[in-house]
C-alpha cells in the first residue's frame, strides 16, 4: 500500500481539523477543539491501495514555527479557507514555508459551503493560480458536502 503525507494548512478556524476528521472517519469529531501544534489521521483506500496520512497543522502564529518540520517530506498541501471570511484565503501566503517545499502537490480547499460563500471565484483562482495548486475543492465538511470528491481528488494527484 502506498503511503501519503497529506498536510493541512490555514489559518484558525477554517475546518481543518472536521475536514480531515471527516474524511479519515466519515463523520465530523464530536466537539471542535483547537488543534495544538499539530494532529494527524488516517485514510487507508482499498481500491486505490493508499494510505493518506493527515497532518493537521494548528492555525494559530504561535504553533506556526512548529508547521515546516511537520509538513517536511509531505506529498500533498491542503492549503484550506473559509468561504465565509475571506481574509482566510488572503491569508494562505502566510504559509508559504510549507506551501512552497520542492515537489509538493497543493490543493486548494474552500471549506464551510453551508455558510454561504463571501469569497469571489476570481480571488480563488487567482490564489490558486499564486499557489500554483493542481486543483480547487470547494467542501463542506460538517455536512459531507463534496468531501467524497476530496478525496477522489487527494488519492488522484498522490498517484500521479
């Protein structure tokens, strides 16, 4: 089975800690607590036979410091932003230590569709054109929304 570091990025509160807790358990977690330093999950896909292993990087500055060691050596980037606030999406480039490792796939990843988007779609191609990301998933993770197609899209770029 092919083994894939899969680290998420962004900024507090933008649902990194749901989205991987959804898609390596196929529910959300039973309370929201903030991530401290860092967390990880593991998807095992059968018929794709990878395993993602999910690196959630806590979002606050002070934990930032801690974010290039964690995320070296990752296969994926899921840069996440709210669709809500769209400073979270301004904000990405905050993270370009990790964002910019050699060899790194990024995703782009619009998360809380339930709250209604107050992000334009030209911002998030321009940022994911910035980013040079493979491709953009707009999700919601506390409802399931899209999340299937995540991970289709997450195993897709780790194999090729």
């Amino acid at each position: 089975m092919k083994r894939v570091k899969v680290v998420f990025v962004g900024e507090t509160g933008v649902g990194k800690t749901t989205l991987a807790t959804v898609l390596a358990t196929g529910r959300p977690p039973d309370a929201s607590a903030m991530t401290v330093g860092a967390d990880f999950h593991v998807l095992r896909d059968a018929e794709s036979d990878v395993t993602l292993v999910m690196f959630d990087l806590a979002g606050q500055e002070r934990f930032r410091h801690l974010a290039p060691g964690i995320a070296k050596g990752a296969d994926v980037v899921v840069a996440v932003f709210d669709v809500s606030k769209p400073s979270t999406l301004s904000l990405l480039g905050d993270w370009s230590e990790v964002l910019n490792q050699e060899g790194v796939k990024i995703v782009l990843v619009g998360n809380k569709l339930d709250l209604g988007p107050s992000v334009g779609p030209e911002d998030v191609r321009r940022v994911a054109e910035s980013l040079n990301a493979r491709e953009v998933v707009l999700v919601s993770a506390l409802y399931g929304h899209n999340v299937e197609k995540l991970k289709e899209t997450l195993i897709r770029i780790a194999l090729s």
